[in-house]
C-alpha cells in the first residue's frame, strides 16, 4: 500500500523541472501543510491537557503552573541554532519525521507520569526534539515549492497555525466538558504527531541539500557561523528581523496582561477574555487568508510596517476601553490586532525565505527560533513588573504608542532602512 501509494505521489508531482502554478496542484505542498495542521492541532491539544491536569487536578501552586510555558519554550532558546545547522546537513524530510515520531512517544509516556516535576522534565525533553521541528519545516516548504508559490505557501502555514490556535484550545475544552478525561487529549496528541509523521514519509526522498557534499567537509561551528553571516550579511534581512522581534517584544510584554486589563474594565464579564483571544485568531487566519490568494507584487518589509501599525492601533484603543464600551468594540479591536498580527507573520516569514540561501535556511530559522523564544518568555516578565510599577492601562497605552509609531516610522523611512532595490513579493 505505502509503494502504490507513493508512486502515485510520485508520477502525480513529476521528476521534470514543472512545477504546478497553483499550491493547490502540489501535492508535495499538501502533504506537508496536512502534517503541519496536525502537528500543531497535538500542541494545543497538549497544552490544554497539561493545564487542566496542573491547574484542577493536581492543584498545583502558581508558580509551578508557570513553569509549563517555560518547558516549552526554554528548550528553544538553548537548542534552536544547534538543531538549526543540523537541519541544513541532514534530510529535512528525515528530521521532521523523526522528530514527530519522537515527540509521539514522549506524548505516550505523559499519560503514565505520575507527578508534576517528572511532567516538567518530559516536556523538556520533548521540546528540545522539537526545536527541530521549525527549521526543517521551512527547509522542506523552501524545497517543495516554486519561488512564485513561497508567499502562498507562507499564507498557508501561517493560516493552519492560526486556525491551529482557535480550533485545538476549543476541541480540547469541548472534550474535557465531553468526558473529564485530559487522558484523552494526550491520546489524541499523540495521534496526531504519529499521523503527521505517517504523512510525510509519502514525501519524495528527493528533497535534500543540493551542497550536500560541502556540508560534510565544514565543521559544526563553521556551519553556525555562516548562518549568523548569513543575517548579519543581509541588510533586508537583518532589517526585517530586528522589526519583527522590536514588535514582538512590544506585543507579548501586554499580551498576557490583557485579562488583568480587562477585569479592570469589566470584572463581572469572565468570558470576555476568551472572545478577545477568539476575534485576535480570526483577524489573524482572515490576514494570511488574504496573502495565500493575492497575486500582485508586494513589499514585504511594507507589510511588517502595516502589522506592526495595525496591532499597536489595537493595543492603543483597549488601553482606551472603559466599562460602558459596547462588547461589539472589544471584537472589532480583537480582530484588527489579529490583521496585524498575520501581517507580520506574513512579512517576517517571507523575508526570510525569500533572502535565505535554500542551504541555509535551517540555521536561519534556528537563530530566528531561539531570539524569538527568548523573547516569550522575557517579554511578559518585564510585562508583570511594568503593570505592578505603572498601572495596566498606562502599559496598554504606552506599548500601543510605540508599537503604531514603528509601524509608521517603518513606512517613511523604509528606503533609507533597507536596501535602495524594492523586495517585493511576488
């Protein structure tokens, strides 16, 4: 079955040079995007699952609580540059599947873990086989597509994370409320990576590097080096990412603060939260629904201005709100830092296929892997002692300042920033 099927892919998708004009006609690309979606559907599944167990079964003390975001994301920080020069030596297509594979497993043995610490060090472990993850997803998206299909591609990914992101936390409340079982929600993790990896072993086994054979002569640190070469090297490159992460930082140093915004405003209205959380997803998946169906030229450094512009305007108004202000205000501002926030989605991940070396692509995304997750959790630290020292509403207003006035800063000194040649997308 696995070789009829795979000659199917096979002749379907070709070993000439022709590649399908639309994303849709890549079957290569819908392999790859299906494992995405469900890879990230088992994180948020995991999440809620490991939450739930933590914060009504186990009772578990805030601090401890806390230290679930920080196994999933410390990992990152120390591994991401070093998985991100293995990915460029080895087969993407082997590390994803080996990694999803992996990860299944470590899924599977949460369910016979019996107390929080032992959890927290599972989680670790199965995050740091995860920071190979990214790296070799974009290498694989760089080698299966076209240079007139990446920012459809882009679009896409960024969409199935957004989707991601609204459908995985209500499916696994709709099967918490179903059963009281957070055993279940593992389970189906671990489904999901296992059937993730299923997927891509349907792949061709073409996809490898082209300097394979250079590969093999550089040492590990020659190949770390020519990664941060490859940014540092790259003025639009280096532009974009230092935009990307200014914003980023803005916006997760309020993010995590916006229940205790909005008890303020509104104590008596607990679910407002979520809605918010619910209308910043679908801005989002509307955003980079967009880009997976335009097809005129456009600057993409312009589109980290314009997302770095609209989420400060969002983050502005809700430091604006006050008790009278209609819920239909709350939706609107939600959906309008979700168009922002799939606009620099768009942007930063474009920019950097775009302006990577197809051999370089792992380590760059590893560097861009381990600043970001620094960032997470830095960022909503300095947040919660912003807040205590100033005042919540005073944060929302200030970051929403600086972040509108990047955005428009970005605009009007976008020639003098980057290179005097337009990067556009196409």
């Amino acid at each position: 079955m696995y070789t009829i099927i795979k000659r199917r892919l096979l002749m379907h998708v070709s070993t000439t040079n022709h590649v399908p004009t639309s994303p849709w006609k890549n079957s290569r690309l819908l392999y790859a995007l299906l494992a995405h979606l469900l890879s990230s559907l088992g994180d948020w599944l995991d999440f809620i699952a490991l939450l739930t167990l933590f914060t009504y079964i186990w009772q578990a003390e805030p601090l401890l609580i806390s230290m679930l975001p920080v196994a999933y994301a410390f990992p990152g920080i120390l591994l991401s540059q070093i998985a991100g020069v293995w990915v460029d030596r080895w087969q993407p297509k082997r590390v994803l599947i080996c990694t999803d594979a992996l990860r299944s497993s470590c899924t599977l043995l949460l369910l016979f873990v019996p107390t929080p610490y032992l959890i927290l060090s599972v989680l670790l472990l199965r995050s740091s086989i995860g920071t190979f993850h990214l790296p070799a997803q974009q290498s694989i998206i760089r080698r299966i597509v076209s240079e007139n299909q990446l920012l459809e591609a882009t679009a896409l990914v960024g969409t199935l994370s957004q989707l991601t992101k609204i459908i995985g936390p209500m499916l696994g409340a709709f099967m918490l409320t179903l059963t009281s079982s957070y055993k279940l929600c593992l389970l189906l993790t671990t489904f999901c990576l296992a059937a993730s990896a299923l997927l891509l072993a349907f792949l061709p086994s073409d996809i490898s590097h082209s300097d394979e054979s250079n590969k093999k002569r550089a040492t590990f640190r020659m190949d770390w080096t020519e990664g941060w070469h490859t940014i540092l090297g790259n003025r639009m490159l280096i532009t974009c990412l230092i935009f990307s992460f200014s914003v980023t930082t803005i916006i997760q140093i309020v993010d995590i603060q916006i229940g205790v915004l909005l008890r303020e405003i509104k104590p008596l209205q607990q679910e407002l939260p979520g809605w918010i959380i619910s209308a910043i997803g679908l801005g989002a998946v509307c955003s980079t629904a967009f880009f997976s169906r335009i097809k005129q030229s456009i600057s993409y450094f312009a589109l980290l201005c314009a997302g770095a512009l609209l989420t400060g305007l969002a983050v502005l108004f809700l430091g604006l709100l006050n008790a009278t202000t209609p819920l239909f205000y709350f939706l609107l501002i939600g959906m309008l830092c979700g168009a922002g926030t799939g606009l620099s989605f768009v942007g930063v991940q474009f920019s950097i296929q775009k302006e990577t070396p197809s051999g370089a692509i792992g380590r760059v995304y590893g560097i861009y892997h381990s600043i970001l997750n620094f960032l997470l959790i830095a960022a909503p630290l300095t947040g919660g002692w912003l807040v205590k020292k100033h005042g919540v509403d005073h944060l929302f207003l200030a970051c929403g300042f600086f972040a509108t006035l990047l955005g428009v800063s970005g605009f009007f000194l976008r020639k003098r920033l980057v290179a005097t040649k337009e990067h556009l997308i196409k």
